[in-house]
C-alpha cells in the first residue's frame, strides 16, 4: 500500500512539472514570438520604414522583452517559494507609508484619485519585514484591484492579533467594488497559473504574493466585499529584528 501511494504521488508531482513546464514554456513563446518578428522585419527592411514606425516596433520589442523579464523573474520567486528558500530580510517598515507611495504610483500613471480611499487605523505596532516584498504584495494587490476589479479601491491598514497567544500583527485589506472573485473560484485564486479573466496577467500574482506573506509567518486569505467586488485581507505578525532571534 505504502509503496503504491508513493508511486501515484511521485506521478502526479511528475504530472504537474510537465504541466508547468508546459505553461511557462507557452507564456515565453509568445512575447518572444513577437520580439523576434519584429528584430527580423527591421533588420530586413530597415530602409523601408521610416522613424516613426520604427519607434513604434521597438516599443512594442521593449515592452514584449519587459514581460519576459518579468516573468523570469516570477519563475525565480516561485522556485524560491516551492523550495523554502525564500529570504525575508527583516527591517523596520512603515506600511502606511508603503501604501500611499503604491497609490501615488498608479495616480501618476493616470487612475483618478477617487479611486483610491486610504484608511490608517491608529497604535499600529512597529512592524519588522522585508520592505522589497511588502512591495511586491501591495503592488499586485493594487493592481488586481485596479486592473480585474472596478470603483473605489479600498486600502486599510490595522493592527490585530493572531494565533492562540495574541501576537500583535498587522492587518491590510484591499477590496474593490468591481465583479468580485466567484465563490466557486476562491479555493483557485492563489494557484499558479489561475486567471478568471482575459484581462493580461500570467497567474503568477497572487501565487507569489502568499508566498510571500507566509515567509513572513502571516496569511492571507481572500473573499467578497461589502459592496460586491473581491477583498483580499493579510496579517503580518509584527517580527522580530533578526539580531534578536
Ligand atoms: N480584485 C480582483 N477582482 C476580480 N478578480 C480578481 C481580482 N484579483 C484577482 N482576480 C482574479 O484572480 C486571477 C489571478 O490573479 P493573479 O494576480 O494571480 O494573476 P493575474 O493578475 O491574472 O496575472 P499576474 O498577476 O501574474 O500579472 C486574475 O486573473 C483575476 O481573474
Ligand atoms: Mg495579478
């Protein structure tokens, strides 16, 4: 019996490196389809075109070899997540500060700020984590919300307390009040690869983003705002600087 249930569990974890290596190897192929169709044309043909349409081609190689890039760098994030060996550098963090510098950033790139309502609750407890990822998880969240959802994104920031001994932490939530995450779904969110929607995106986001927030010890979890649309809520435990441990 023992024996037997090694092999089918050896199977499926083969099963499912194919799988992924299958889907990572159809997310490059088209970007870099593109890259090089575009190289090729312009090397071709070079005098054919004048410099506006090449400006226009070598912005889109631009952006299809940024998509690449960053995917490769997902894939890196998601090794070091299934593998444990995801570094939490932690240091003092100043997430309510985090959090408006992620608005301004997409206030900047052209959202109205209306769509944008901040709520800092009073008494957060200083926070010890890796500033580059609590970036990483305010940037994906933020960008979902903006990008998949609709209406007023909603960020709030408090302080809380988790497990059976009451540690602090500290709580964020980021909902919208756009179509929300199906119930049917919400067990898939955090899987790799799983999109709802056609809107862009590799899958990626939020896979990285719990693994991001376990490294930290927190969670995160996901369901339906007031109002409809998808609310994401994490909880960091406050840390402890690491000369400490
Ligand atoms: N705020 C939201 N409202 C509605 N749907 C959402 C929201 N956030 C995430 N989703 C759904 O969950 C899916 C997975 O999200 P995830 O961030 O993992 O991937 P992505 O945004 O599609 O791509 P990536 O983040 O890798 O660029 C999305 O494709 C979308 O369908
Ligand atoms: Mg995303």
């Amino acid at each position: 019996m023992v024996s037997l249930r090694g092999t089918e569990a050896r199977r499926r974890t083969e099963r499912s490196h194919a799988e992924l290596i299958a889907t990572v190897a159809h997310e490059l192929r088209s970007p870099l389809t593109s890259v090089k169709g575009f190289t090729a044309t312009l090397l071709d043909k070079w005098e054919r075109f004048n410099d506006e349409q090449k400006r226009l081609m070598l912005e889109t190689v631009d952006a299809d070899a940024g998509r690449i890039k960053r995917l490769i760098a997902e894939l890196l994030d998601i090794s070091r997540i299934d593998s444990g060996r995801l570094e939490v550098r932690r240091q003092p963090v100043d997430i309510a500060a985090a959090v408006g510098r992620h608005v301004q950033v997409h206030i900047t790139g052209g959202q109205s700020p209306d769509r944008f309502f901040v709520r800092i609750r009073p008494q957060l407890p200083a926070l010890w984590a890796d500033p580059d990822k609590i970036d990483q998880i305010l940037g994906n969240l933020l960008e979902n919300a903006v990008r998949h959802g609709d209406g007023t994104v909603t960020i709030e920031v408090a302080p809380t307390t988790l497990g059976d001994d009451g540690e602090e932490g500290t709580e964020v939530t980021v909902r919208d009040e756009g179509p929300g995450i199906p119930e049917a779904s919400m067990s898939r969110v955090f899987t790799r690869f799983w999109r709802g929607s056609k809107r862009g995106g590799t899958g990626l986001g939020l896979y990285i983003v719990k693994g991001v927030v376990e490294a930290h010890g927190g969670t995160i979890t996901v369901g339906r705002a007031p109002r409809g649309g998808a609310e994401f809520r994490f909880i960091l435990p406050v840390g402890t600087p690491a000369h400490l441990l």
